[in-house]
C-alpha cells in the first residue's frame, strides 16, 4: 500500500464494504445488509463479490478478522465478524477524499457552463 | 410468492455447500465456512420477513458461481481453471431445474406424489443424469478447444460433441434413438 493521499481508487465493492465497517464490526450477511442500507436498495452485494473482496482488503491490510460478538447467546462460533483496520480508515478517507474533489470539480464545470450559457444569451 | 419448507431448504443448503468446494483450497478454507453461515442467514432472513427463498437463493447460487470462476482464474492452474468454468456453468444450468422443481409443491424432491406431468418434477437421478452429461460435454469440448488449433477443427469436434449431448438427452428424456433402431431392426 503507499502512503496516505496516494493510495489506489478502491473499486466500489471495496468502498461499500469500509463503509459498512466503519462503525462497527460485522459479519459477512450483515455487511451485504447494511451494503443495500447505504446505498437505498441500488446495490445488492452477493456472497462472492462479499468475500473475494474481503479476501483481498485483508491482504491489502483493510479489514481484519474481529473476535467482537453483537450477542454471544445467538452468535455461535462459525459467524465470523470483520472490522476495519488503521489502513482501511485511511484508505477510506482517501477515497471520500477524492469523491469530494470530484464533486467540487463537477460543481465548478456546472458553474462554468452556467455562466458561458448566461453570457451567449 | 414460493416459501420452501425445511427439506427444500435443506436441499438448497446441501447444495450450496457442494457448490463452495469449487473454490480454490486457500479461499475455501478461508471462507466457506462464512459463506455456508451467511447463506443460512440470508434463508432465515428471508423466512421472518415473509419473503420468497427462490429469487434470491437463485441469486446466491448464480453470483457464487461467476466468483469461483473469478477466483480460481487468478489463482489456479490452467487444468483447474478449465475444469472449474465448466463446474460453474453446470452448477448454473442445474440451478434453473433445481428451484422450478422446488417451487412445485407435488415434486417428489420436496416429498410430494409426484407424477405432474405439467409442473417440473426432477429426481435426484434426473439431477445426477444430468449432471453429468453436462460435465462430459463441457469437459469434452474444452479438451478439443485445448488440443485442436485449426478453427474449422476446433467448431467441427465441439460441434460433434454438442450433438453427442443432445443425442444422450433426447435419448435420455424419451427413448427417441432406441425406438428408431428397434424400428429399423
């Protein structure tokens, strides 16, 4: 991984998967559930794309097993739980960083064409 | 809306857990215990909320079957590449028999009579049939892919063995072939 601010573009099933994480930790059906939360129903996460994901965002260091049991009554052993890790927050803000500065720039160009609109007229 | 009754959902977990050892060693041992428990999650999801098991369990089956095709393409050898894409599709293919049988309440894999002639009835026998015929033909035709080059070879020999495999099936399902030999004999 580089250093923070340089980091790759996550694909969006990475970026999905860290924000479901982000504030807590979860197991694999929770994380496709609050995937179709986060996103108003638009993005339905299937098992495969779930764990081929998490298999490479926890070689890239982004997410990591979590011992974190929600109910130990219901939550037998074969649930496993996954948490964002110190890499994974950053990446995550490097991307919402660069969402942010497409939007600005979006806004800008819109503003642009605004204007070169009003001064043909 | 089709809700199954525990047996189906037995059989649909059954398997879904043969479907997760196509996966590559490594990932499987990583996480198909995850992906067994997920899947029964997402069924007693469904169940509480009243919703259908097909459509969605269909979209398990299918979305598991593109990533172990995925997966063992960036990690396995040629050979298992190869094998796991023709897997994969049977598995696909065999899903669409697999939830048309379970949606009939009379099908004898859920217990019922049987004997609709009208509804899809598929025995485990019809599912092993099938199978692998599947298997052989997409075995059959990557071999010839793989070993012949010329292009007219390669579509005559995967022709030929895609006649093969309907001949078998039509065979198979009716008797067709026998009862024109026993007519010319």
């Amino acid at each position: 991984m580089s250093e923070s601010g340089h980091q790759k573009p996550l694909t969006p099933a990475v970026l999905h998967i860290l924000l479901a994480l982000a504030d807590e930790d979860r197991h694999g059906y929770a994380i496709m559930k609050q995937v179709k939360i986060d996103t108003l129903g638009q993005v339905t996460m299937g098992p495969g794309t779930l764990y081929g994901s998490l298999g490479r965002m926890m070689k890239a260091g982004f997410v990591e097993e979590s011992q974190s049991r929600v109910d130990p009554e219901i939550d037998d052993e074969r649930r496993i739980y996954y948490g964002i890790t110190a890499n994974g927050r950053e990446a995550l803000k490097s991307e919402l960083s660069r969402y942010r500065q497409a939007v600005a720039l979006a806004k800008d160009r819109k503003l642009a064409l605004e204007a070169k609109a009003h001064g043909a007229s | 809306m089709v809700h199954l009754d525990p047996e189906a959902r037995d059989t649909l977990e059954r398997s879904y857990s043969l479907l997760l050892r196509l996966y590559p060693r490594p990932f499987r041992d990583q996480f198909g215990a995850s992906m067994l428990q997920t899947f029964r999650d997402a069924c007693d999801a469904d169940r509480r909320a009243g919703k259908a098991l097909v459509v969605s369990r269909a979209r398990f089956f299918l979305g598991t079957s593109l990533s172990i095709a995925k997966e063992q393409a960036m990690t396995g050898s040629q050979f298992t590449k190869t094998l796991s894409v023709v897997f994969s599709a049977t598995f696909v293919l065999l899903t669409i028999p697999l939830i048309m049988t379970l949606r009939n309440p009379d099908a004898q894999l859920r217990g019922g009579p049987g004997g609709t002639l009208d509804n899809w009835d598929w025995t485990i026998v019809d599912f092993v049939a099938m199978g692998a015929l599947l298997l052989a033909a997409g075995t059959g035709i990557a071999l010839t892919l793989g070993l012949l080059r010329r292009p007219g070879a390669r579509f005559g020999a995967a022709a030929l063995v895609g006649l093969g495999f309907i001949g078998l099936w039509a065979e198979m399902a009716t008797g067709v072939i026998s009862r024109f030999v026993g007519g010319l004999a």
